[in-house]
C-alpha cells in the first residue's frame, strides 16, 4: 500500500520504520511519574508531578489541570545552545513545544476524574536525534499514567483508570526527497520538503495533527500516505507503552 | 457531499459558509505594504516592511529572508488583555501564531528571487471574533505582494511575480457539537471539540495543517470533511486576495 | 497679536493653525469607549476600558482611578520600531507618554464620583506623523466619556457628568527657525529648537505644560506666544470633541 | 510682587526661599567629576564619567554625546523602595527623571566642541526629601564642569568652556493651599495643586519646564507667579554653582 | 609567629596591618539603622530596614528574618559599570555577596528573640578599593544593631541584646608573592594567588570562610597562617564597631 | 584521630565514610566530555564542550579560558522546582554555583597550554540529595579531561597533558548535631549547624574552601578536623576519577 517500502535510508531502516523505541519507568526515584523515552539517538527525561489543588482561574470547578513544559540540555545538540534561564527569556520553539505536549496529554485525561488536582509534566531532553517532540508525548504519557498510579494508592483520586480515557503517542512523518517516510532523525528532517508530527489515541483517532510544508507544499494524496505511516508508527509506539506499563 | 449543510449557526450562514471578508490596501500611509483585513468582525492589520540585506545568520547565501508577528491590541478583546511588553515577555500562544505566520508566507516565496532583502511583517489585531491567526496570513499575503510591487518599482528585487511563487490563505474549521463547520466565529471556537487551521496555496495544495483535539479526538473522516470545508473557504479567500490585488 | 501668521508652511498651514482633526467614536465594537483620533496623518486608537474595583493599594479608599498606556504599532513610523514585548522592555519614552496620558486624564476626573472603580485607557498609534502624545490626549478623553456613559447606563456610576468635571485636550507648540507654531507634524518636530506639550481644559485652565529646549533655550516672551498658539489649539480641539460626543 | 511673602512654611522658610543648599566637589576619588548636591535634606551623588568615543550611532558625526541615568538607594525614603535591579526593571518614573536630566544637561553642551566624546551622568539619590530631579540637575551641571576640565587637562577637548555654552540649575515650585511657592520638600511636594519644575541657564533662559496639575488646574496668572519663583530661585543655586566652581 | 611582618607594602602598611577604619553612625537621617563603613579608600553606604511582619514562608513560625542587598554605584570603580537595573538582572558577583553578608548576619541573629519581624540590609558600594563585601559586613553589623536599639525603644522587640548574640566583623586576606596579607585594596587583590574572606563572631568564632585559590592553589600551611592573620583583623574591626556603637 | 567514628548515620556509613561514587563517561554521544556522576543518590550530567576561540575580552592574549553552568532539572528535588527560564531569571544560588564550579576547574587548567580556546563545562542535575555543586566539581573535571583527550585528537591543543595542571574534586563535610561528618546527603545537609565545601587538587592542596555557619559557629578546632575530613574525602574521588579516566 506504502509505495516507497524498498527505499533505504541512512540508518538501513525502511520508510515506515520506527527507529529502535526504549522506554525506561522509574528513572529517577522522587518524582511521581519518572520515564527516559530512547527513540533511536534521541532521550528524553520526562516527569510526572502530582499536587493537589489546580491553579487559581480553575478553582471550585470540579476539575483537574494538566500542564507540560520542555526544554532541552545545551548540549542535546550538536552545537551546544544557551540556555534559556541565561538568555532571560523561552523562546518561540520551547512555547510551541511545551504547549503541543500539554494539548496531546489533556487530550486523554478526563478532567472530571481527575478532581481539583494538577499534573505538571516535564519534558528535558538530554540528547537531541529528531522528534524531541514526539517522544517526549509518548514517554509522558507514560510518565502520566505511573502518576495517576501513585495518585490512586495514595488515595488523591479514585481511579487512574478513570482518569486515563485513552493513551497517546505521537511519532513524526515527512517527505524526503519526494519520499514520505516514518519517525525521521536529525538528519532527515532537517532536509524534509514537508514535515508533519502526529498524536493518536490508542483508540485510532487524532489528537493533534500538525504539518508544515515551508520548503514545498504537499497535496491531499501525500497528506494520506503520511497519515497511514504515522497510524502505522503510532500503533507501534503504543505497543511499547503498554509493554512498558505492564512491568512492575 | 457536506453533510451539515442544512443546519444553521447563530450568525445565519450555512456550516460550509465563510463570514464576510473585506480587504483594504494602503490602509496606512508609509509601510510597503499595508492591509485592513475583516472576517465578519475580527479586524487585523497587516503591514509588509520591505529592508535591503538579511539578519547576519543569512548573509552571503544570496537568500532573502521573510519573518512575522503577531499581536493584540489590549482591547481587541471582550475583556482587556495586559500587554506582553509590560508583562516583560511574549506568551506562548502569540510566539506559535507568529511562527505560523512566518512559516506560512516564506512556503510561497522564492527565496533566491528575493534576493538578499528582507520581508518583515506585522499581524496587529485590533478586533478579534476568532480566527485571528487564519486573517493574518490571508491579509499578510496581500501586504507581502504590495511590499514586494514596491520593491519592483524601487528596483531593489528583479520581479515581483517571480519572489512570489503562489498565493495563500488560511481559514478555520471545526467540529461544533459533532457538526464540522467553516470559518469559526469566537462563540463556536470556544466549544469547537475540534479545532483545524489550514493554510493553502492558489494552487491547492497544503502549508500547514494544524488540528488540535483537546475536547475530543477525530476520526480519519472527520479530518476529511474539515479539509474539505478548507478547501472551499481557502478557494473563495483566493478569489477575495486577487480581487483586492487587481484594483490599484 | 501673533507675528508669525503669514509664514507658510510646508502643508500649507499658517503658524497658528491646526492640521485637519477627524474623532471616528465607537471604533471598534467591545470596549466601552473606542475613538479613532486623526490630527493631519497621525492616527491613534484610544480605548477606555471600564473595570468594577480599584487596585490593592486603592482598596477601601471610596475612590476610583484612571491609568492609560500608550504604543506604537511597528510601522507607524518610517522605519520600522522593534516591538517593546520583544525587546522585553519598555522604553523610557513610552513611560514618559503614557504617565502624561494618566496624569491629564485623571486631571478632570473626579474620583469619589468614579467610586471604586477603574477605568483603563489604551493609546495605540497606527500611523506616526508628530503630536501622537496630544491627540492621544484629546482622544482619550473621548473615550473616557463613551466609558462612562456606557457606566452610567449600565449603573456602575451614578452620573457620567459627575465623574468628568472638565473636558481635556492638548496640543503641541513649537520654535521652527524661529517662529512659534502650532500643531507640529512630524517634519516640523524633528527640527525645532523648542518643543511644548500644552494640555487644557475646556476651561482654559493648564493641566500639563511640558516645554524641551534640547536644541535652544526659549525665553519669556517666547514662552508666552506658545501658550497663546496652544489656548487657540486646545479651544478648537475642544469644539472637535463635543462635536463628536454630541452625535449619537 | 511675590504676593505670598508672608506665609511661614512649616520649616520656617519664606514661600520664595530655597533650602539651605550646599555642593561638595569631588566627593569621591575616581569618577572624573564627583559632586554631593545637598538641597536641604535631599542629597544626591552625581558623578560625571567621561571616555573617548560616542555610541555607535553617533559615529563619524564629530559630535559628542551627554547622557544621564537617576536612581534611588533603597532607604533614600521614609519607607524602603525595592531595587530596580531585583525588579528587574526600570520604572515609568526612573526613565522620565533621567531623560528629563539628561535634556536639560545636552542643552548647554556644544557637542562640536565636545567632539566624538561621551558624558555619563549618574545621580543616585543617597536621602529623598523632594526635589531630587531638581537637585539632580543642579549637582550634575557641576560635575560636568569637573569632567570637561578633566579632559581638557587630559588634551581630551581643546577647551571645557567651549563645551559649555552656559550654566544649567534647576528647582521646583508648586502651589499649597493655594499659595505659589519655591523648592517643595516632601511634605509639601505631596500636597501640592500643582507642581512645576524649572530648569534656566545662568542668562536666565528656560531649558525645561514641566507643570503638572492632577489635582488641580492652574490658570494662566499662576503659571506666571510660579516662573517668577523659579526664576529667582535658578539665580540662587546659579551662585552656589559657581561659589563651588571657583573654589580649587 | 606571622614571618611577613617586614614586608612593606605599596601602601606602607605592614603584612599584618589593617587599613584605616572609621564607621559613621546615622549617616542618614530615616533608616532605622544607617552607617557609612569606610576601610582605607572602600566607602560602603548600610543602611538597616525594621519592618513589622515576615515573608509568607516564615509566618506564625514565630521567628524573625534577616537578608541582605548589595550593590555598587555605577562610578564605585574606576571603569564605569553599567547598572543592573538597565541590564534588567542582577549579576552573579551582586548575588553571591548579598547572599554571604545575609549569612553572615543572620549568624548572630536570635531568630525567636527578634519575633515575626525583619530587617533588610542595604549595603551600597559608593567607592570600591578591594574588600567591598568585607567592609559590608563590619557595617552592616553595626547598622543592624541601630535598628534593634531603635525596635527596643519602639516597643518592636523585648531587648536589642537579646537578639544580638555576638558581633560580626569580616576581613580579606590574601597571599601576594607568596606572603600572606591582611586586608588587600584593590591593587593587592588583582593579583592575589590565593583570596580569602573570613566573617568572625566577637567570641572569636567562625561564621563564614571563602577561599578561592583561582591562581594557586594553597596548602594547609598557608591556610593557618591566613586565619591568624583574619583573626587580628577581625578582632580590630570589633574593637572599632564597639566604638562607633558606644558614642551616642 | 577523628573522634567521631563509632557513631552510625542514617544510611549506616560511618562519619568519614563517603556514599557510593559512580562515574560514567560518555554518558551521551556527541559532547566533547560527557559524564554522569553518582554520589549515593545525587546525580548530575556534566558535558564540556570544547569551542576554538575565547570571548572577546580575552582575545589576542593567547590564553584559554573555561566556564561552567549549573542548574537543576525540576523534578531533581521531592518538590517541583519552578525552571529558571519560566520564572526569566537566575537565582542567587545557581549563580553562586556555577561561578564555584568554574572557578575550581580554572584552578588546575593552564591557561596558556590551553591556548585561545573555551571549555563551557555544564553541570545539569537529574537528582539531588545533596552535595550536588561537589558532585558537580568531581564530574566535570572528568568531562573536561575527556574534552582535552578530543582536543588533542583534533589537533586543536597540543597536549591535554600539559592543559591539566592536575586533579580537582570537591566534597561537603559539615558538623551535625556536634559531630564533624564527611558527604552530607540531603537530610544531614538540612540540619547541619556548620557546613562546609572543599574542593582540592590530586597533589592535596585547597582550591575552595568554603564554609558558611548560619547556624552556629564553629570554631578553630572543628575547622581543623572538618578539613581532615575533607581530605580523606577527596583522595578517594580523585581515585575514583583515575579509576574512571583508567578505562577507554
């Protein structure tokens, strides 16, 4: 159906590949959700922090508060950055990042369930490959879910089962070279004509969509076959979650 | 084909009807570009700087360079809204829409054809009804052609036709109580399950999508029917561009 | 009395005469005051906005309070100005503008008549050309009155005509090569020797008089031409606000 | 001619008498003009920096430049005032009082004369008791004569007196229960109608003037009676100026 | 026992002498405690807020709070620096002092004794020749005890004795050329291989010690010898600060 | 010789026992060094990042020059910390951190053999329970021995050899409860009266000592045994560095 499988890529992978997925639970000992997400080179640290209570514009609401931010380490990447904290000032790309993940993860929890408490996720990526974005979505949530968890035995919520609608994961999809391919690193997407991150439920359905064509726009037939690879990513990337959550 | 066609919203249009759309060139006297654009009653103003030579990161590629931003009036509002420069920073949601902006204009414009100048422009909203990011980029486009005329005239670009590849516009569409409707006024953004802005070229093709479902994920055919409805209100925006653009 | 009246100026204007004022009211369609302010082709956007309680520091006092920012869009001006929310500061000019804009309003309000509460006014200028601090002045307080109108009606206040005691307009005045002159567009401005911002109540009684002679120390009998050219300004900008405010 | 003579003030001065002022030169050891401005309890530090060079865009003007900065140590007041630095900014205030400064200084400096140099003025205010923009001044013009000698011991400028056209002072005056009066300290600067500061040369021509009146209009035969004070009281610190100056 | 005693330095002191000391009590007239310090050509303004009440974190802890600003005028040095309230944050260097004098002060502070009210300590450098931070400290200490006298007598607190536990003084030493010194200027200071500072309670105890041996690191020898010398000079400056404090 | 022997802390070291050190070198791929360094449950990433040329203040001088960044992952401590970039500027004691750490790496780096070339060394820390700066000193000066082994690689130095002066690591002792212990986790660090930081070469000498009391004072003796401590400490990092740099 995918008319571009017998192309290799740089790292011998065929165009609906994902790269190598590692997800690590329990990383660090404090936080109440704690996950290192590996998507090829790419790591990310993401951390789940329950309080009870919601800030002040949702009190007496009845509802909860899910909130992400990411940032990345200066030496994620090749060329170090400076920090942010440095600079004085978060820049559009951290904004935009940070609200995606928040968006993606809102998308699955049901804030009634949930009550007056709030989960800030945090998503520090110690090395950047490509798709920092989209695996600190699935590697949050997983970091949600051992959250919820933690929240049910301590008797904050009722149910993280209730709370969790649906899982989420996100992967990245582009066309290169006129070929549209799965889960692109550094390499790749840096020469991508049309560049798109997808989040899906475990369910099938889309929550977030996302597609820029800055170097050459793409029709509605491209469009399909980059939806297909990221169903198709996804899918897979949702397998490792549950793999990863049924350890314990 | 469009199944909703039939129900009719609060302001009397049909689900696949666009508000009215007004566009002013020279609206202000000095920029290169200069452009009042209105749908139904968000109001933004769109003006294109045209300035010899590119930020340092740029020089001698020989490529131009074209950014945007955007922002609100404090009163554009139904409650006023502090300013980011007395706040001391730029939120999150207005980085994103600049960024969108940005990446929207420089997907239709040969770079090399421009030259090594730069195209800056400015999103001001003075009233917003919803879609304010989707009237920027249809107003900025117009504003970009009329800085990249002068430009022509002032001999500083060899064509103004051939820095600008194709046109674009942008519209919203969402899905209000299980209904996907187009051009979304501010009362059905705020209850829009989903929420989708698509910015297309004359050509018909894609820039960006970008669908968010916080309230509700979507199906593949949701997404079909919501690109469908784009399509047809990103055709009419065109014919409202070119129909500005032909009076001079 | 004024010796200066057959010099000609570049518009055409005689010394002691003002450029073309136009006083558009309801703007826009939200704020309880929205007046378009055009003195020759300086354009500013003056809202009022009107607010139920006072700042901490005001609380309990059975007193009201008035405060105005003032801004300019990017391309007001010739060359593009960077924006101050991305600077992430604020200049000391718009300081300085907008502390004067609040000081003169606040002038002829009566603020046990205001009660608690506050009213908040915006000066955005769409298009520079000199005096865009006193047309700010003599649009604002348009906009006040629209504000409190529009509190009056809806009961916030007992009597709109209580709260404003006096109306208030201001004008420039200026030594070019010599001659004093009235209204000083942006041409004039840049060159003068003196500089004078002379604001006025309907009254004729001064509210703010700033005189700069950055360039050449003015002397008493020059000081008093100015303030002659400012009272016929302000007097005939007067006429132009309860024009306006008469229409409904 | 003063008609107010009569009234004692609450620390026993006539209405058109200064306070006790007194200006120590070189106050501390490295700055190349170093003054403590004492206008009764009000003390500033004013310290004139000269260096080679003017900001870049002044460049190949052969004109110099005189720039000035005013702040507040945080007990100079009744009640402690946090750091503008801890803020991490500026206020509306601070930024109006060092333009202000800076203007009245530039307008009896020949900056031919002073040729492609730079003057940094600092006034730090070490105790408030009103005034001390006015103090400011007053010091800063002395220790910008100490830098201009400086410079010209140091063959930096042919001749200070070149550089300096004329003498600057300045003082405030305002009126208390409706009585005109010179040199407001703070208790009497808080209840002041009206307020006005006045900055004149030594030949007795005005530099600045800024009359302020948020609590209470003033009419035209006022204004004249506070610019007769202020005229009087320019004279006065005019002599405490060059009293300091000649002394060696 | 100091081996360096015949060492004569620029200043003609001996290795084991300290720099003139004269503490200024009520320096200025408002702060509940305000000193000028000046060790040698290092001026250093202190000045001690009392206000009633603690920061949200300390309340109903029934204990008091003690913390510490420092910063430096613009012209304390020989070059100009530019001040942090325009760069918009407070430097390493500034932050890291005013940390260590808190510290230092909060050492001999009686917490209970003090109750639920705080004092805030401005210490402002006016002319900088090496020991600033040190010079900070001694009169800071003496300016604290001003406030707790003057809290005492407005009924505030029960005994200034009681919540003054000990002095507190601090002195630099350093190792020049291989000797060991006391107290270095500035000249000293840049070129100290090894710098320390050491806070020393009245009963001869520590309270803070910060060595940096940026240049050379030191041994265990030289470490003894440069207490000793810090011992001598602290016990000097108590003497001092028990003058200054027994005059009234 | 340290009296304090027999007692058992929480964690059942002894009171001259250090927790568990593990450091792995090149923890992630593309720094020039890059290593995690454990210290029981304190972890903290440490990258150098080696760049050929220096700041501009230190060019054409032939010498090197090498900083460090300290900061803290949010979810490093039991309860979330804000990120520094959120909140637009650097705490004190991150600055107070990062200026430590640089200044202990520059103590055993030759400037000259480095030539005109920068190490930013950065220190992130994934979990604190005290003694992170320490840990920090420790980790990073592994990672900037890795960073000049690529250096001289890269033929960009001649000698990593001649770079490093020699060893540096850091430890904390402190005295809780009356007793002087070595490697204070977070829980003992919270009650120390007296703590204390040294950081130290291979060859025994001190880089930093700093020691602060706001608790209680300490005096001579216990300064002398707390340096023991250190002592002992540090010899067995600095074989745990050897151990680490051992292996390739």
């Amino acid at each position: 159906m995918l008319d571009g499988q017998t192309v290799i890529r740089a790292d011998g992978r065929k165009v609906d590949e994902l790269r190598p997925v590692r997800i690590t639970r329990h990383f660090t000992d404090v936080p109440e959700g704690s996950v290192l997400v590996e998507c090829g080179n790419t790591r990310v640290m993401c951390t789940a922090t329950f309080t009870a209570g919601v800030p002040r514009w949702r009190k007496d609401s009845g509802l909860g508060w899910v909130t992400a931010e990411y940032a990345m380490l200066p030496r994620a990447t090749a060329d170090r950055t400076d920090r942010e904290s440095v600079r004085g000032k978060i820049g559009g790309r951290t904004h935009e990042i940070s609200r995606l993940i928040g968006r993606c993860l809102r998308g699955v929890v049901d804030m009634k369930a949930l009550g007056e408490n709030q989960v800030q996720i945090d998503c520090d990526v110690l090395q950047a490959d490509g798709g920092t974005r989209t695996a600190s979505i699935t590697g949050a949530y997983v970091a949600l879910v051992d959250a919820m968890r933690w929240a049910e035995k301590h008797k904050h919520i009722r149910s993280a089962d209730r709370v969790i609608k649906d899982s989420v994961s996100a992967v990245s999809v582009g066309v290169i070279d006129g070929k549209p391919m799965l889960d692109l690193p550094y390499i790749e997407d840096s020469k991508a004509m049309t560049d798109m991150n997808v989040a899906m439920t475990g369910s099938g359905e889309f929550i977030e969509i996302q597609g820029t064509a800055e170097h050459r726009p793409f029709n509605r037939a491209e469009l399909n076959t980059l939806l297909d690879l990221a169903e198709k990513g996804n899918k897979e990337l949702q397998a490792a979650q549950q793999a990863a959550l049924a350890q314990d």
